[in-house]
C-alpha cells in the first residue's frame, strides 16, 4: 500500500516542521511585505526535499500531515495544487518531471483565462492549474499578479495570464473530479492546523491568565469553549485520516470520506478559531500575536472551498443521489472478521419493526441463540466461559445488534454486573452470580443517583450499616431504570460517611428485592419508559452480596465505565440506522422533502451526516485506544460529547424535515419510518444526560487537556 510507515511519517512532519520554521518562523510571517519570496524560497526547498515529489508514490497521508504544519504557521505554500498538478500530468512526464523540480510551479485557480481571481500565492507561481469539467487540466504560464487585499494574508492575487495554455492533459472528468476532493481535503487540512494552534495557544493563556483570583482555564465557560474547539479538531483529523486511508487503499468511497471531513472540518476550523479568540481576548486580537494571522489563513482556506466544489454535489446530495450510506469503518484486528460472522448469525433475525424501544425485551429465540453462541458472556475470560473478546469485538457486536433493531437482553448486566463479580466478587459470588448471569437470568437495576445525587455520585447519602452478618440500608434511589421489573439491586451505599474523600466512603452491593423495607413508584418518561424512584427502609443485605471491599466501592463503579466505550459504539449505529432509514424515505420524493440541491434542509443534512461520521470514527478512535490504556481521557468523552448533541439535532432535523406526518407516533398507520423520528425526538435528551452528562464529560476532557479545576 502507498504512502509512509509510522516512523517514516514522523520522521517527515519533523523535518518538514524544521525547515519551514527557520524560513518562516511564526504565524506573523504571512503579515510581513517579503512573505512571497519566502513562499519561493519554500518552493525550492520542497524541491530539494522531495515535498514535491509526494504524488509519484502517492503519499497523500505524507501532503496532509505537510498541510496541517503549513496551517499551523499560517502559511499558504501551495503544496495539495502541486500533489494535484503531478498527479494530473503523470501522463507528460516532462511536465510532471518540471513541477517535482520546482520549474513550474502551478497554483490552483477557477474561472476563466480571461481572469483567474482569488489565487493563493500567484506571485510565488509560475503557473495556473484550470480544472474544467469537461475533464482537461491545463498549466497557463502567468503573466501578471495583482494582489487583492482582504482576509487571506499573504493576499490572494487576480491573475493574467499568457494566451496559450503551456500543457494540456486530458485527465478525464472523473480525474478532474478528485483533484477538486484532493484540493479541498487539503484547504480543510491547513485550516484545521490553523484552528488547532490558535486553540493550543488559547489553553496555555487559558492555564495563566488570572481573573477575579483564578486561571481564567477554572472558568467552564472558558474550559469548555476549549474542550469545544479540541474536540472538533480531534475529530477533522480523524476523519481526515480515514480519508487518505481509503485513497491508499483505492476505496471508491474516499471522496465522500474526504468531503464528509472537508464537511466537518470547515465549520470546526472557523468554529474553533472564534472561541480561541473568545478565550485570547484582546490579548489575541491584536497583530504581534499569531492569533489574527492563524484566524485569517482558516477562514481564507475555508472561503476558498467555495471556489472549486465537486460536481457530484455536497454529501447529502452523494447520499441520496447515489443510493450511499456513510463509509465503512474498520475496527482492525479480527473485530471486521467477527463483523462477517455476527451479520451471518442475525440475518434469520432481522425484524421489519421501525425500531427499538429502550427498554424492549428481546426476541426469545434470538436471545437463546445469541446465549448458545457465547454473545452474552463474550467480554467475559475464558476460565469464566467467556471468550475474552476485545473491546473492538464486543463494539462490534453492540453496533451489528442496534443497526439491526435486535435487544439482547441481559446484555448489559453480564458486561457490567458479570465483570465486576469476576474482578472483585467472591468464589461464592462467582458460582452464584455467574452462572445466572450467562443465562441473561439475573435482572437487575441500577441503584446510584439519588434525589440530591447525579453527576456527583461520590456525595450519595444512601447508607448501610453493619449490623452482624448483615447490613441495614436506609435511603432513596431515583431513576431506576427497570426497577418495576428487576429481582435485583446494583446499589452503591454509603458505608463511611467520615472518609476522608467522599469516594473513599462506598461499598457496594448485589442484592434480592425479594426481602422487607423496598418499594417502588414508577415515573414514565418522555420517551415512555419507566424508571423507579426505590426507596430502602431497614432494608437488610446479607454480606455475602457485598461487592468488593468495605468502602471500596468506587473502584468497582469506576472501572465498570469502560463499558460506556462499548455502548458509544451502540449510540452511533443506532443514529446510522437512523440516517439509513431517513434517506430511504428522502429519496422517494428528494424534492418534496429536502428540496433541490443547495436547499437549506440538504444543507443541514450534510452537516449531520459528517457529525454522524465524526462521532463514529471518536468512537472507533477510543476503542482502538483502550489497548494500550490511552483515549479514555479524551477520545472517549470527545465521542460521547458529539454523539450527545448530534441525537438531538438529528432528531430535530428529521421530524422537522418530515413536517407535522414525522412528529406522528408509531401507533398511527403510514407515519414517516413508522414513528422512530418522533421517538427519537423524545428519547434524545437521554443521549445527552444519562450515563454522564456532556458538561461532566467536557470536565473530563478539560482536564485532560491540562486546564484547572478551580
Ligand atoms: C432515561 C434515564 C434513565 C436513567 N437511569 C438510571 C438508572 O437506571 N440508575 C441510576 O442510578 N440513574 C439513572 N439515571 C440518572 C442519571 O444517571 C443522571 O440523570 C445523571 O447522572 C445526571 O444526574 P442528574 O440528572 O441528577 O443531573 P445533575 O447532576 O443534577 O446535573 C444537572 C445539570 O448540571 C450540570 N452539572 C452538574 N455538575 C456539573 C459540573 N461539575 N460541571 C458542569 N455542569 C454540571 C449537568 O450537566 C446538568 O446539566 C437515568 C437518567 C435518565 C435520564
């Protein structure tokens, strides 16, 4: 496969780093009179370094890593118009032969020979590269720049150029086609490294600028702008990477990859770049900081995407036009090979109901299977009946089974309950538990927040006392999602209330409902389900149910959220269906529903099919990160911050797009994709409260990042 190992990549970004940086130091060097001989002198250092010679061996992995550098300095040094130009003359070798050696040196340009206007660093240019659509790129010798001041700084140029075109080749349409893609990636990639330094530079103000007696990073207002920023640039990188993955690999699908990333990335990068300067202030604003000369290079790039768009049309239009869904991705290792067999296994299952609902029980036939197959206990060791399966695996599992509409239940309580018992439950727990477990037999629910306790379940008050062999719990549980249903409690007490640290103080327990002193009153919630508000008085469990140590607790909580990993996974595939079902619907009347291309609605679409894709690939980026013990802190609370939001404005956007019919229930015969938008609607705020709000996962984020806490 093209393109350059690890090391060899690395080894590239450095030196490419090094030899900008001495010729163009900072940012404030696109404000400086000489920045268009610097630009040639970069020219013949490309040339000598082989920058230019990127696109023989089709290292565009290589060009976006150059890309996001050059972005990071703000400098406009043309480097995707020469991958483009070399790619396009391949066919002339002569002329390919003078672009990688810096004699011609080609700058994109639209319009007309008559007038070319808006050229990045025409007066550094020998040449202009015009992409018709008819399927020809020509080189036109330039004959005279006239910089035209405004945002781009060093200023795009209107440019004349000579009467006959010096090189012709006809690359065909489709050619043409992913040199614009390729352009375009490469526009988002520089102003995406744009966007990332001036955020970079508003977290280190952040951490020292002092206000009203704190860092001013203290302030949520101000460490959220920041996870905010880093979060969408986190993401564009992603999915700029899956982009140059499916190129190398030749996947037809990498140009809607590519413009999903340049669909993403040009909101993020102008998006960051604003809050960046919020955070700055005035500190910021003013020409001796990078920030200004930063925030002209990312809005410039992101303007100039709408001076050479694809003709197949925006992503959503690709997806309705073109029958598509969002690209593939891969979970690498032997979880796409489990993929093939786990589809295999529920084809026979598959079910025509429009949806799930939250608290459905499963087909009974499915569940036995999926039982027989070792589905429910697959996370579990082997010496437990398990198969040990990796995280990417059980993702896997979790994604097929929500695309699919098909609960498994008793699913969560093995991954969670079952999990906890063989870490830090008994020989007795195990032989009791386990076994009950693997069957989906043991239903329990989840006994943590409290009237007075949510997000901050280190401060529950609901407290067991020793009292022999036994402990007496006394309190209130809220929430319990199927509570009216369950045999059992997962419950967190307080067992210390004189720790030193509030966590230090929890004990928890696995325990019967059957048994005095527990009640239940039901709550419906807007989505229909019911949770159960529990209350315990002289409720008395025997120690034997205990989980782990005495006030140790917490740690059993803890490490039972790895699983949030997994259900991440589960929250994308169910939107992906959700996006799935949406175009089927779209596309048997396009122009009823979301109008000819360049309508708002398609707009808005294409804008929520690339957040579906950036909160898949942070997903899929956690994951692939548990392994070796990383991106928990930020991959992890990243995705789940995006898929938060994206529910509801996905929902949003579906039952407004479907008019009054979408906001129809499913009870009502013909209602749009059999009423899921209108449930999806109403269930969505639970993707952005339970399980960890979106505000305690940017707390996550902000730390990690490096801002304070108080
Ligand atoms: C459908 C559903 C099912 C549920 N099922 C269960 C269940 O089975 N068992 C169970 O125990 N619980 C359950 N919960 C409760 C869930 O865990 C809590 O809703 C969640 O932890 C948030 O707590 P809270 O609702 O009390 O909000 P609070 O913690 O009171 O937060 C209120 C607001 O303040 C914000 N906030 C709080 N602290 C901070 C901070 N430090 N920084 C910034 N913002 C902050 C929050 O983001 C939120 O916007 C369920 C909730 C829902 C919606």
């Amino acid at each position: 496969m093209p393109g350059l190992s690890d090391a060899e990549m690395r080894e590239f970004t450095e030196s490419v780093r090094g030899s900008l940086r001495r010729v163009w130091p900072t940012a404030r060097m696109a404000g400086e009179q000489g920045a268009f001989p610097v630009l040639e002198e970069i020219w013949r250092l490309a040339a000598a370094q082989g920058w230019t010679a990127l696109a023989a061996d089709r290292s565009l992995d290589a060009v976006m890593a150059a890309a996001a550098e050059l972005g990071q300095l703000a400098c406009p040094f043309p480097l995707l118009d020469i991958y483009v130009a070399a790619e396009l003359f391949k066919s002339l070798p002569a002329v390919a032969d003078a672009i990688t050696a810096g004699e011609i040196r080609p700058v994109i340009a639209s319009g007309a020979p008559s007038g070319f206007r808006f050229v990045e660093a025409a007066p550094a240019a020998t040449h202009v590269l015009a992409l018709s659509d008819t399927g020809t790129a020509r080189l036109w010798p330039i004959s005279g720049t006239t910089p035209t001041g405004g945002l781009a700084m060093p200023a795009w140029s209107d440019v004349s150029v000579a009467c006959t075109a010096v090189a012709e080749a006809d690359a065909g349409a489709e050619a043409i086609e992913e040199a614009r893609t390729l352009y375009r990636l490469g526009l988002a990639a520089r102003a995406i490294g744009a966007a990332a330094r001036a955020v970079e530079l508003s977290i280190d103000h952040a951490r020292n600028r002092v206000a009203f007696g704190k860092p001013i990073g203290a302030y949520q207002a101000v460490s959220h702008r920041a996870v905010d920023g880093a979060t969408d640039i986190t993401a564009t990188r992603l999915l700029i990477d899956e982009a140059v993955t499916a190129y190398a690999r030749g996947a037809g699908t990498w140009t809607l990859a590519a413009e999903l990333a340049v669909e993403f990335g040009a909101k993020a990068a102008a998006d960051a770049q604003f809050g960046a300067h919020h955070t700055l202030a005035a500190t910021g604003y003013f020409e001796e900081h990078d920030a200004p000369w930063l925030f002209r290079r990312a809005n410039a790039d992101v303007t100039q995407l709408g001076n050479v768009t694809p003709a197949a049309g925006s992503v959503i239009d690709r997806l309705i036009e073109e029958d598509l869904s969002l690209p593939a991705l891969e979970l690498g290792g032997d979880a796409e090979e489990f993929r093939a067999e786990v589809r295999e296994f529920i084809r026979p299952f598959r079910t025509d109901d429009p949806f799930l609902h939250l608290n459905a029980e499963a087909n009974e036939q499915f569940n036995a299977a999926a039982i027989a197959q070792g589905y429910l206990t697959m996370s579990w060791p082997a010496e437990f009946g398990g198969q040990a399966a990796s995280v990417q695996k059980q993702a896997v599992l979790t994604e097929e089974l929500a695309y699919n509409k098909l609960a498994l239940s008793g699913k969560a309580v093995a991954d969670m309950g079952g999990i906890a018992i063989i870490r830090h439950g008994t020989a007795e727990q195990q032989q009791r538990f386990l076994p009950l477990m693997a069957q989906g037999a043991l239903k329990f629910y989840l006994g943590y927040s409290e009237p007075e306790v949510g997000s901050d379940l280190a401060s529950l008050r609901t407290k067991a006392v020793r009292d022999g062999d036994e402990w007496v719990v006394n309190g209130r549980k809220m929430w319990g999602t199927g509570a009216h249903t369950a045999d059992w409690v997962w419950l967190a007490a307080r067992t210390d209330p004189d720790a030193p640290r509030p966590q230090a103080g929890i004990t928890l327990f696995l325990t019967r409902l059957n048994r005095p002193g527990w009640e239940a009153s039901q709550h419906t919630a807007l989505s229909g389900e019911v949770s159960c508000s529990t209350f315990f008085d002289d409720f008395r469990v025997p120690d034997t149910d205990r989980v782990g140590e005495v006030n140790g607790g917490w740690k059993v909580i803890t490490e039972a959220l790895t699983q949030e990993r997994v259900n991440m996974a589960g929250s994308s595939a169910v939107m992906l269906r959700q996006l799935d079902d949406l175009l089927a619907l779209v596309r048997k009347d396009a122009a009823g529903t979301v109008g000819a291309r360049g309508s708002a609605e398609r707009a808005r679409l294409s804008r929520i099919a690339a957040r579906l894709q950036a909160s898949r690939v942070l997903a899929n980026a956690s994951l692939r990160a548990y392994e070796s013990g990383a991106g928990s802190r930020l991959e992890a609370p990243m995705g789940k911050i995006v898929a938060g939001h994206l529910m509801e404005d996905f929902s949003r956007a579906a039952v407004q797009i479907l008019g009054p019919a979408g906001a129809l229930g499913e009870q009502v015969p013909g209602v749009p994709g059999g009423g899921v938008f209108e449930y999806g609607l109403r269930l969505s705020i639970m993707y952005v409260v339970a399980g960890g709000t979106v505000d305690i996962q940017r707390n996550l984020v902000a730390r990690a990042l490096g801002l304070p806490a108080r």
